[in-house]
C-alpha cells in the first residue's frame, strides 16, 4: 500500500460503500475475474501525490443494468467532497474511478 493514511482510506470507503449500484470494490491485482470482487479497500485503491494534487484511483466492481456514468459520478462527488471535508478544503483531489467488472 502506498502509505495512504488510514483515516483516508476509512473516508473512501464510506463513501463508496453508500453509492447505490456498487456491488463491491475491485482487486486491481486479481490474476482472474473470480478474484476481482473484494471487501479489502487496500487492494481497491491507487494512490499518485504530485505537489498540488492527491489523486486516486477507486476500482470497484458495479451491478448489472446500473446506469455506469451515473454511479461513477456519485462515487467520483462524495469521495471528493468527504476527501476535502477532512482536510478542511485545504488539499485538492482528484478521484478517478475504474470499472473492472459488471456482476
């Protein structure tokens, strides 16, 4: 894991977990489709940190027959805003979202 602190991650997480249409977050590292789905965020998230911006990379795994912009959207507004929220609007950040599968 690259040293994402774990009050951080705990906010991801939250925020992810109440997007309606996400079936569950999604191992990057999986060798095979019946290894994508997990409940362990830490295998679920990339992590870049440039001077000015913190950004990351969510991989989750969506439900069939939800709208996919819709609930990349949502996922993409409430880690940001939960994100700048702790750190008092002081750091920008950037969340991008990555669909891995459907189930």
């Amino acid at each position: 894991m690259n040293n994402i602190d774990k009050s951080v991650i705990k906010v991801i997480k939250d925020a992810v977990v109440t997007v309606p249409g996400v079936a569950s977050f999604a191992n990057y590292n999986a060798e095979n489709t019946s290894e994508l789905p997990s409940r362990d965020i830490d295998n679920a998230i990339e992590f870049t940190n440039t001077d000015n911006v913190t950004r990351f990379r969510i991989h989750v795994v969506l439900i069939q027959g939800v709208n996919i912009r819709d609930v990349m959207n949502e996922i993409q507004i409430r880690v940001k805003y939960e994100l700048e929220k702790i750190s008092k609007f002081t750091v920008k950040y950037m969340v991008d979202v990555a669909i891995d599968d459907l189930m």
